[in-house]
C-alpha cells in the first residue's frame, strides 16, 4: 500500500506528498470552452 503522504519524485519534480489537483481550467469556463481567462491562468 503507498502511503499517500510520503515524498516522492514525478520526473524532475520533487513532491511532498501524493496528492496533486489538476488545474480546473475547464470546469471554470462557460460551456467548458476555453477563453482567455484560460490562457491567462
């Protein structure tokens, strides 16, 4: 079992834990199109 609140090495990236959250670029857009809120984000 991995315990989700141990470093760990994503490629380049050093992480303190497990856990990530992926950027909500979609869910923030009207109809879940992209616009230059996006781009800027």
């Amino acid at each position: 079992m991995v315990d989700l609140f141990c470093p760990t090495q994503l490629g380049n990236i050093s992480l303190a834990n497990r856990i990530v959250m992926a950027p909500m670029t979609r869910s923030r857009s009207p109809g879940g199109v992209p616009n230059a809120l996006n781009a800027e984000y």
